[in-house]
C-alpha cells in the first residue's frame, strides 16, 4: 500500500493534535494540582549576621476560585508547615478577579500557617482593597500595604517592606522604605518593581504574579512571561537580588504545562 503525502500530513497532523491534547489534559487534570517544594538561596547585600541561614517560606498567587479547590490551598500550606521556615511571606492573589466570596474562606485555608517571625502578606491585581485585607487580619496574618516593618532575630534588625501591585511609582516606593536602618527586603507582588528597587538600592526582592508563564511550550519559553525581567526563580538587577515564585494557582486557563506550582523556601545569604 502506498501511502500518499496527504495520507501522510493527515497522519502527522492527527497525532500532533492528539499529543497537544494530551498535553492540554494533562495540564489541566494533573500538573496544575502537583505542587511541590522548591529550595533556594537568596543573597542579601549587607544582611545581618544573625539572619544568616533565616528560611522564608515564600507562597503567592493562590487564586482560590472555583478553579482552584480548597484541596490546592490546604495542601500548600500543610508543605510550607512542613518546612518549618522561620518567617512566612505571601505574596498576593489570594483570590481571582476580586471575587469577594472567596476572600473569607481563602483566608481560613491560610490560618493554619506558623513561623517564630510572623506572617506578612501583600496585595496583587486580583485582590479588592477592602474585604481580602480585613479577611487575611481576621486570621492574623499582618497585612503590609505600602508599609515597612522591622523584624528582629537574635537581637539584629531587617527591614520588612511590602508594596502591592499598584504601586509602581519610585517615589511612593522610596517613601515606603525611608527611614530604614540597614538592607531592606522588599515583598512586591509584580518582578518588574525589580527596576525601581535597584535604582533605590533595595538590597532584595522576593514576588510572584507570573504563575512562572503557567503555560511553559517547549521551544518556546513562557511566552506569557516575557514582559517581567526574571519570570521564576532567581535574578539580578546590578546589586539587588530577587526570587520570583511560580506560585501556587492558575488564572485564565486552568492548566499548567511544565510549569508545575510551588511553595518556596528561601534561605537568606549574606553577600
């Protein structure tokens, strides 16, 4: 039997779309769920000695939803509980498109997190202003909005900023972080305030707001991604680090294609 070139591209074309399908089920049945345990270092220009070693765990983008189950939620905070960090940060997005009435139960999910240095949380896009706040405060979880705060360790000082997505200006950004003492570690929800934090000379930044593209196609990249200086991982903008997480929720589409969720674990590195 001879096989004709239309045979042929007819063929190809079928099994490529059932492997794009595959893909595109896989994604969305299982990568989306498997979230795992990423470990990092972050260096820290001028950390105090004591902070030397301090794990942070690091969890953003939750986007509890109808897309994203309670199952997903409780489950990254049992593997953050599990790390036993020192200090927890959340990095925003607790919930999708301001939907308000997951602002509650997201928060619940959130309560069960414990570390010796507290747990502070940002802002980012999905999050309204008022009831993802006062939710988060219900469970006492210490929201920064544009603000500062300085943590102490073993009788040495860090300063603890938090600004939210929508606040990108330099100047609203330096007025968060003046006064302080020593290095600042800035939690921002978007990696692009990377930018402003360098020429600030932040010594740190820790974000998320990427899912990491979410959709990572190979040979392609994360083409999602391509806006932000660092789409996940860890990065450098002249003497200021930064983490980026690919966080833990989807948005948009409900899939992840190597691009699977995490917590982060971040030990702090004097440099």
């Amino acid at each position: 039997m001879v096989l004709t070139r239309r045979a042929a591209l007819k063929g190809i074309f079928v099994s490529g779309l059932g492997a794009v399908t595959g893909i595109g089920v896989y994604g969305v049945g299982y990568e989306r769920h498997q979230i795992g345990v990423t470990s990092t270092t972050l260096g820290v220009r001028g950390l105090p000695r004591a902070w030397e070693g301090v794990r942070v765990g690091l969890l953003t983008d939750v986007h509890h939803s109808a897309l994203v189950p309670a199952a997903d939620v409780a489950n990254a905070v049992a593997l953050v509980n599990a790390q036993r960090p020192d200090l927890i940060l959340l990095g925003g997005d607790y919930i999708t498109a301001m939907d308000r009435a997951f602002a509650d139960p997201v928060a619940e999910l959130l309560a069960p997190l414990h570390a010796p240095l507290g747990i502070y949380a940002i802002l980012g896009n999905h999050d309204d202003d008022r009831e993802m706040p006062a939710s988060l405060r219900s469970q006492h979880i210490q929201v920064l909005r544009d603000e500062r705060t300085t943590l102490e360790y073993k009788g040495q000082e860090l300063d603890l900023a938090g600004i939210g997505f929508w606040t990108r200006d330099r100047r609203k950004i330096a007025a968060v972080i003046k006064g302080a003492r020593g290095p600042v570690l800035l939690l921002a929800h978007d990696p692009r305030r990377l930018v402003e934090a360098a020429n600030l000379n932040v010594a740190a930044v820790l974000s998320g707001h990427t899912h990491g593209g979410q959709i990572v196609l190979p040979g392609v990249g994360a083409i999602a991604a391509r806006k932000f200086p660092v789409a996940a991982g860890n990065g450098r903008l002249r003497d200021t680090t930064i983490f980026v997480s690919r966080g833990i929720g989807t948005v948009y589409v409900p899939a992840r294609i190597n691009c699977p969720p995490e917590i982060a674990i971040v030990t702090l590195q004097r440099t």
